[in-house]
C-alpha cells in the first residue's frame, strides 16, 4: 500500500488539511485511530469496507465520516484506489449548513448530504482520468462549488486552539468562562460546527497526545498520569477503546494513519 499526501488549492486550505490518494495493490487492512476531522472518501477502482468482527460492510463509492470515539478497521481489496479528503477540526461546516453531530460514531453516502446529480457528475470525471493531480482538481473544484461559508466561527476556533494547547487536559467549565459565553450555548455552537461535543472533541485531542508523546518519552504511565488518567485500570481500557490494542501491544505492532 501506498500513501501520498497532497495540500489542497489555497481557496480549500483554511477548511481541508490535507488530500491522501491510497493505493493497495496487494490488498490491505489499514487500522485508523479517531481524529478530530471529518473525512470523504472517493474510491476511484475496487472496493472498500469497514472490517467489523467477522463481517465486511462495503462503503459507497463516495463516502463522508464523521468523528469517532474508537478505532477503525478497513480493508482495501487488491488493486484500490481511494482518495481521501481531510477537513480540518471545523472546516466540515464550510460546506454543509445542518448539524454535523449525526455523523458521531457514522459513516453514510456522500448522497445524503449532496445531489446525486452534482455527484455523477463528479464520478465521471473521476473514471475518465487516470491522472492523480486531476483527480484531485476534480474533487477540489467540487468542493469549491459547495462552499456556504468562508470564514470560521472565531469563538469555536478560539477553543479548538484552547484545547489544543491543553493537549485535551482542560475543564469545559473554566474554558467557556474564558469564553464568556453560557455552557448551552457554547455546546450547541461547538457541536454544530465540529460534529462533537467539547468533551467528545478533548478526549480525542488527549489520546492524540498520549501516542505523540510516547515517541520522546517511553515510560507510557508516566505520560498517562500527565495528560489526566488517574490510575492504570481507566487509562488501559481508554487506550484500547480508542487502538484497539493494550498500550505495549500498540506500540509494538500498530500500523495506522
């Protein structure tokens, strides 16, 4: 399998991070932690499909997820192509103007949120190109067309960097009193905009922060007990929760993205 990481055009930068075209020849399980970014997906050729126990449930061709509180797995069959679109932690909402809480913890068909029409169109010009670059331009020129908004909501955004600084350890509490803003208020705001709760959002944020850690510092415990867990038991179930793994066994063996 191979994965190469494309920046989006400027006019997509301040809603999508980064676009990653997956190519698996072989065929491939891929493990895929929980992130704070919805993400498309656009098979271009073969198949693709959620690996839940011992069943497969095969995704549409064009796919949209939303946040998740544990791991995925996914299998790529041999010879797929699938090119993944990567919002940043708000951008989602540039595009579509309903809540995006539904999709915690969901995938659906892109045709749920957008035309089918818009998006066979799309499809062909997928299939009539083998060029990556004009895939991509495809896809972006897409996108482009369904922006509503071009600016981020700056309290949300004011958060997102609160809690990312705090590397999720942070009471919701103290951070909407910083905000001046009542607690009913900031959570719809926040989930509408991001697809999850503040809390859902932090706790992602602080396992994020536990792996990153651990590549400087492996004495895991250590790292635990600074980012929050207060003993072995909780932090261990959280981990494999979010892995799917125990801590030793992740770090040993995981290959994810």
């Amino acid at each position: 399998m191979t994965i190469k990481k494309y920046i989006p055009t400027i006019e997509l930068i301040p809603f999508v991070r980064s676009i990653l075209v997956i190519n698996s020849q072989e065929g491939q399980i891929n493990r895929v932690l929980p992130d704070t970014a919805f993400a498309m997906a656009f098979r271009i050729r073969g198949e693709v499909a959620y690996i839940e126990g011992t069943e497969n449930q095969l995704l549409p061709s064009m796919t949209i997820s939303g946040m998740r509180n544990a791991f995925r797995l996914i299998g790529y069959a041999p010879k797929t192509t699938t090119i993944i679109v990567l919002f940043k932690q708000s951008g989602i909402s540039a595009f579509y103007k309903p809540e995006m809480h539904e999709l915690y913890n969901h995938s659906t068909s892109l045709d749920t949120y957008f035309a089918q029409t818009d998006l066979s169109i799309l499809d062909e010009q997928l299939q009539s190109v083998s060029d990556h670059s004009r895939q991509i331009k495809a896809i972006e020129q897409f996108l482009i067309s369904k922006l509503i908004v071009r600016k981020q909501d700056p309290l949300v955004t004011e958060a997102i960097a609160k809690i990312d600084q705090a590397n999720g350890h942070i009471r919701i509490k103290e951070l909407i009193k910083d905000l001046y803003i009542s607690q009913d208020a900031f959570e719809k705001r926040f989930r509408k905009t991001t697809g999850a709760t503040p809390k859902q959002f932090s706790q992602i944020i602080k396992m994020q922060a536990v792996i990153s850690q651990y590549q400087k510092n492996p004495a895991i415990l250590d790292i635990a007990f600074e980012n929050g867990f207060y003993d072995q038991p909780h932090f261990n179930r959280t981990f494999k929760t979010f892995t799917g793994q125990a801590p030793t066994e992740f770090f040993k063996t995981a290959r994810y993205w």
